[in-house]
C-alpha cells in the first residue's frame, strides 16, 4: 500500500542538504520521483497492523518517520529498491528514536538490505536517538532497504528514524574528512541543579548472598533448623531442576545410624522444630570456608531431656587426626543453655566441617552458630571494608520483592529466637538473623542514611505505622518501648521511607488494581506520618511497562499529596558484542523515564505545577549466568563503562531525579562479590566509588558532537568551587581525541586524572577475589587544555584547578 501524500514529505526529508552528494540513498530519491505514483518507496504491511507518517521532531529539528503499531504487534516496513554495484561493500546507517517498543516475536526495530542477515543491532525499550549502522557486501543483485519494526515477527510501540544513508565502504567521498575534528564545549556559566548525594545510593535485599554470605558473617546455613534434619542428607534436592543454586533442604548431615535424629515440635526452641540426636549420633555442616590461623567463634543452644548428655564439637580442615580442633562440653541441664566454642583453623580451604557430636543422653540442639572471630557485630569485616571505601550515602532496605511478604516484627528481638521463614519472595531460607537494629547498625558503621521500606503487599498501614514507631518513636510509645526493650532508648531516627515497592507488578506479593492501590498507598502513607510526621515518603511508580502505563500518572493523579517523592525501577540485559549501545542502554534508560516524567507531570492539573521528584531506587545491568549465588552475575569492563554513563546522565537529570539506589550492592547484580572467605570489587564498584569521592557537585553544561564518536562527557564544578570536573566515558575500541574548550573559566594547564580500565583494553576483562584488572588508575600533572586524549574503553575523570580560585 503506497501514501503519495506522506512519500513527498518523505522525499523531502531525505533530500536534505546535509545528506545530499555522499547519501546514494538520497540521490535516488531525487533522481526518481517528485512525489508522485511512481515513487520507489513503499510502505508495507508483512503481518499485524501498523501506522506511517512523517512527523516533526526529527533528529536536527526537522522532519521524520515515524512507524507505530498496537498490541498484538505488526511486522511493518518502509521499502526502497536500490541497485548496488555487485562484489562491493556498502555501509547502511539511520538514527532511531524509540518509545515502548518492544518486540513480542520480532526484534523491536531494524535497518537493513533484502538478503541481509547482518542487520542493524535490534534496538528495544524507550531510547533517545541512537545511530543504528550494518555493513555488507553485495552478492550481484538489487536490494532494497528496509526499515522494519518488527523485524521477523511483531512488535508494539512507536519508532523515529532519521537521517538514513546508504554508503559505499571503499569510495572515497564516502569518507569523513581526514581532519574532522571531535569538539566538546563546557560552558561554565550554565549551571545545573546540585547534584543530590543520593544520586550515589545503594540497595540491599533479603535475597540470595546479598546479606547471608554476603554482609552478614554467619558461616552455617540453616543455623536455626528450618528444613528437618533427614538421613537422606542432599542439600540441593528440593532444586535439582531449580534455575538458581541455593540451600532448598536441611544443609545438616546426619552423622550417626538410621533414625537417631528427630524433629521435635514440643517445646521447640525456635520456630515448628528441634533435632533431638541420640547418643553416639551427631550431625555435621559441610563445605565451610575456613583461612589458617584464623580463629572462629561459635555458640550453640544446648538442652538433655535427662540431663546426662555430653557433646562435643569439631572443626575439621581436613581428613588426618591432627587436622581438626574439638571441644568437649558438659553441664547440658534440662532447660536450654548456650555453650560458647572458639577454633583456630590448621589450613585454608573451602571444605572444612563442623561437626556436633552427642554422648550419654540424647540432647536437643536449640540453634548453632559460627563466624570469623574478627565479625564486626555479626557483619563480616572484609565486606564492610571494601562498603567503607565504597562509602555509599544511603542504603535502601529490606526490599525489593522481599519486603511485600516481610513482617518485621519477626526481626526484632533476641536474634536466636527469632523464627526462621521461607524467604516470601525469592528462594531459601530467611534468618530473621538481620532484622531492623542490625540494619540502624550497619548504617552506622558505613556512615549512611537508611531508607526502610515498609510493606504494601501483605501488609497493613497499622504495621507500617507501628514499623515507624519502633524506630522513630519515644521509649514511652509501644514500638519505641520494644526497641528500648532491645537496648535502643533513644529512637533511630529513620526519615526516608518507601511505601512499598512495584506494587505496580503482578509478581508482587499483594498485588491489586491502581484504582484500589491508591487507596491503600494513602491508608500507609497516613498512619506512617502519624506515627511520625517529618517523615520523606517514596511512593511506587512506574512510567510504563505494558499494560501498566498508567501506573505513576495513577499515582500522580492520586496520592500526591502523600508522597514526597515518587519511585522509578529499571534494569537493562545488555549486550556483548556492541559496547557502545551495551553502554548507552543505561543512559537512554535513564533518559527516558526523565522525559517521560517531565512530559507526564506538566500535563496534570492536580500538581499545580509541583515538580514530584524522582527515586530511582532500583537501577542496573542485570544478565546471565550466575556465578555468585542467585542473581549472582559476574560485570566486566563493558559494564563499568555503562555503570559511569548512567551517573553522567542523572547529572544532567538532577534537578528531577533526587535519588539512585545502586541494586543490589553485594553479591546479587552487586558491585562488590565475595567468596567463603575472600571480598573484592566488582567491575561496577569502580565508577561508583570514584565519581563519589572525585567528582564535582554542580554540573555544568556540555555541548558539542562528542556522541556522534561514542564519547559521553559530563562537567561538574567543586563543592568550593576550586576546580573543574570532568568525566569523560570512552566506549569505543580505539583511543579517541576531543577538543576542548572551557567557556567562562579559565583552567590550570595540567590536571590530575583518574581512568577505570581494563586488561589489555579488553571490554569482557572481569575481576575476581585473586585478580582485579579492572581497576582505577591515577595520574597527576596531565597535560590538559586544547586537545584531550582518552584510551579506549576507559572512564576518566580530569580534575583541574581554576585559576584564580581559591585553594581548598
């Protein structure tokens, strides 16, 4: 089907001046039609539904295509025959801008030539414009270029292109001059918003290793005997099949004959169960990591129905007698007793055992515990190293999909007693070892804010108020008095809260309609500020996802008057082979939910123009496989790189977006892993941690045709305003020289500079707990001023000093 009205507003966009001479594309239109019914552009229909037209708001200002299709989707595309010269290589390049797409069966949007199985890199999401390019070399025949959403199956959304040329490869006015310059202008008289510290934020969820083998130092699984204790020992039966590698049964190993373990439920010590072992039985816990000459403690709840019992425990670091330290414990009475232990470990490694033998009398083992002797209050030392350097300014808890089936009332009191729970949301074991005084804590010793997230799910607004209360309440209130009571007179003084979390996904414990979540969102904000009224509110947005694009305006519309700020989720899969769109996915993710939310809030009356900031609370690279535990990915250089431009582009957002919360810090898509007994920074840790500590805190404005040689540059004044800041990522494989030039200021001639690279210039280059060729590298008294060189694939930041300014 052919609209000879929309060609000739086609033609005319293709017969720019700008594209004219080089563009063989271009030529032919202009050669071939003025617009009428022999026009050799077509506009097809392969499957579904689809709408053309040509619109403005193109890349430059002027005009553009535009492609658009509904659920179910359309496979749809602009056509047009070209004739190549056979055996020659030919470069076909266009600019896309994208809003929801997203490909069902299809690809989302493609460039590319009739018998081409080398298209552009299918793109998907909301992304600003992106230059999408394909090469190929021709076989002998006409081809035409298609324009396809869909591309090979439906798709649904709306789609700009722009700019579209055909090039030969090897013909010489196909070339950019040999003296095109790459410019980049700060203009130091244009200042943006402060940057809000939260902006450098991190999350942190009950889920895989993240705090249980992560944060907190507890060494045994299943300490508190949630799964029974079975002759038929196999930790990992319940998840043979399972896609994540966790604890799915008891991780304890009956050590004695058939049967002389038993689960008793009267008088359980805590939760449904206790082992009751019999004489000359035990039980033991496998593949402990153990460092030699390190000492561990470790504690256990003993009790004998007869009071005759005796019992010994065992660390074993190997398989000689010499190789294990046991200690022997009597005086086991009829009530409850814990017994401390303490070991030096003989020898390094990830298979020790600690076994729990019993003599005399059966004895009932209330709950154990083992961790590193250097524990820093239960939290692991070498973790809250590397969180100290990380020096994060908030910390987001407990959830996350967690906290919608979270009482936490089950976290509060004497840590062994509180009852062990089938983690509501995600897979194995939840503790109850880390509840809300261990989290104040935590906060404490890494110097953050913590923002607690009450539970909208399962939850009720009188929990979430008495929530508020324990933690903000005097020691006459009934929460603050269960606080007290827990050695905590003075209230903790939480300020930030979330009010639940994607309560907009049907995935979430709780899930319910917008029209009754309003409701509900309202009763919890109400009875959260009663019980504190200083309180800053996070409400649960979502711009758009499917059918659920209505979601924030709902909120916005709704229960603005009971949020301060409103939350934005997002997380990208990237990409391998394309480094520079893997490293704009962030950005235009970012982007998108930035002016979509400039484009929302201008349009509804209720606001009155009030700006509702924005929380990103949740934000990452989140892919396959998992290596460290559930969501447990290994990032390399490619997406430290991404990690660095996606803090450039909430710099330029920052008089809309208020917080960021890198998820989730260690271990689960987290920027910091661990092992048994070893912590190290991720790849992502490493931009986090520089741009907090070296960057500047007001931004400045940055123009120039940087992007077009994928660079993205940021420029931030100093807090004293002292120097100048300038983050410089460099996503391409081959250095890359910008000229710039400073307006307004005038800037020291050499710099300091700081660069996150990689081995061997190598984007896939990860670290692990033994090697780190990731890693920040600092030079001093660069040459800076005129022309700027960065290597390829690298973050850099420059710190020069304004002339004239007064020293720190």
């Amino acid at each position: 089907m052919k609209s000879y009205a929309l060609l000739a507003g086609l033609l005319l966009l293709f017969a720019s001046p700008a594209l004219a001479g080089k563009n063989l594309l271009s030529a032919v239109d202009l050669a071939s039609t003025n617009g009428d019914s022999d026009s050799p552009w077509e506009t097809t229909v392969w499957t579904g539904d689809g709408r053309f037209d040509v619109v403005e708001g193109g890349r430059q200002g002027g005009k553009c295509l535009l492609l658009e299709a509904d659920a179910p989707g359309g496979d749809v595309s602009w056509l047009h025959p070209i004739e190549l010269e056979p055996n020659t290589e030919y470069r076909l390049t266009g600019w896309v801008k994208t809003e929801n797409l997203e490909g069902s069966s299809g690809r989302g949007i493609v460039i590319h030539f009739d018998g081409d199985e080398r298209p552009t890199k299918q793109l998907s999401g909301t992304n600003d414009w992106m230059r999408l390019e394909s090469t190929f070399r021709t076989t002998g025949r006409n081809n035409r270029v298609h324009c396809s959403l869909g591309g090979w199956g439906l798709a649904t959304g709306r789609v700009w292109l722009d700019d579209l040329r055909v090039e030969k490869v090897d013909a010489a006015d196909s070339a950019e001059p040999a003296d095109a310059k790459i410019m980049v202008t700060v203009n130091a008289a244009k200042l943006g918003t402060r940057i809000n510290p939260f902006i450098y934020a991190q999350f942190i969820e009950h889920l895989g290793r993240c705090i249980y083998g992560g944060i907190w130092a507890e060494m045994l699984e299943d300490r508190k005997f949630y799964f029974p204790v079975s002759d038929k020992y196999d930790p990992y039966r319940d998840l043979k099949n399972s896609e994540f590698p966790v604890v799915g049964a008891s991780p304890w190993e009956v050590t004695g004959p058939s049967g002389s373990v038993t689960m008793i439920k009267d008088g359980a010590f805590v939760g449904e169960h206790t082992p009751e072992v019999t004489a000359g039985s035990g039980i033991r816990q496998n593949d402990l990591g153990v460092v030699a000459g390190k000492k561990y403690d470790g504690y256990l709840w003993l009790k004998s129905p007869d009071g005759e019992s005796k019992a010994k425990v065992t660390l074993i670091w190997g398989d000689g007698e010499s190789e294990r330290e046991t200690i022997n414990i009597g005086g086991i009475g009829h009530e409850y007793k814990r017994f401390p232990f303490q070991f030096t470990a003989g020898a390094s490694t990830d298979h020790a055992r600690l076994a729990i033998e019993v003599a005399g009398a059966p004895c009932s083992i209330g709950t154990v515990s083992l961790m590193p002797a250097d524990n820093v209050r239960g939290m692991r030392r070498d973790t809250l190293a590397l969180l100290k350097q990380l020096n994060a300014p908030m910390y987001r808890w407990p959830g996350g999909n967690f906290v919608s089936g979270y009482d936490w009332r089950d976290g509060i009191d004497d840590r062994d007693r509180r009852p062990p729970r089938r983690n509501p949301a995600w897979t194995g074991v939840e503790h109850n070892d880390v509840g809300i005084d261990e989290f104040i804590d935590f906060c404490h010793e890494v110097n953050a804010e913590p923002m607690i997230a009450a539970n909208t799910g399962f939850g009720d607004d009188y929990s979430a108020g008495q929530e508020v209360e324990y933690c903000n309440g005097a020691a006459d209130t009934v929460g603050g008095s269960w606080r007290a009571k827990h050695g905590h007179t003075e209230p903790f003084g939480v300020k930030y809260w979330c009010v639940g979390n994607e309560m907009w996904g049907s995935w979430q414990l709780g899930f319910m309609q917008l029209n009754q979540y309003v409701l509900k969102h309202n009763l919890v904000a109400a009875a959260m500020r009663k019980a504190d009224p200083n309180l800053v509110l996070v409400g649960s947005g979502d711009l758009g996802r499917g059918g659920n694009r209505s979601w924030s305006r709902g909120m916005l519309e709704h229960s603005a008057d009971h949020m301060d700020l409103l939350s934005e989720h997002f997380y990208v899969r990237g990409t391998n082979d394309d480094i520079p769109r893997h490293t704009a996915q962030i950005v235009n993710a970012i982007r998108g939910k930035a002016d979509g939310h400039r484009k929302l809030q201008a349009e509804l009356p209720n606001l009155k123009g009030r700006v509702v900031p924005i929380a990103m609370d949740e934000w990452n690279y989140w892919y396959e496989p998992y290596e460290y535990g559930e969501l447990g990915c290994v990032y390399r250089l490619r997406d430290a790189l991404g990690i660095a431009a996606g803090l450039h582009e909430y710099f330029r957002q920052s008089d809309l977006i208020q917080m960021a919360h890198y998820a989730q810090t260690v271990n689960v898509i987290g920027c910091i892993k661990t092992t048994k007994t070893g912590a190290f920074f991720d790849s992502t840790a490493l931009p986090l941690l520089l741009y907090r500590r070296e960057f500047g805190t007001t931004p400045l404005a940055v123009s120039g045709n940087h992007a077009d040689a994928s660079l993205d540059v940021a420029a931030a004044r100093t807090e004293d305003g002292s120097a100048v800041t300038i983050g410089v990522v460099n996503s391409s494989d081959k250095p890359q020289s910008f000229e710039l030039d400073v307006a307004g200021l005038k800037l020291a001639s050499t710099a300091k500079v700081w660069r996150i690279t990689g081995e061997s210039n190598d984007p896939q280059a990860f670290n692990t707990v033994d090697k780190q060729p990731v890693a920040i590298h600092e030079e001093t008294d660069v040459p800076f001023g005129g022309d700027v060189t960065v290597p390829p694939y690298s973050a850099s930041i420059y710190r020069a000093a304004v002339e004239g300014a007064s020293a720190p």
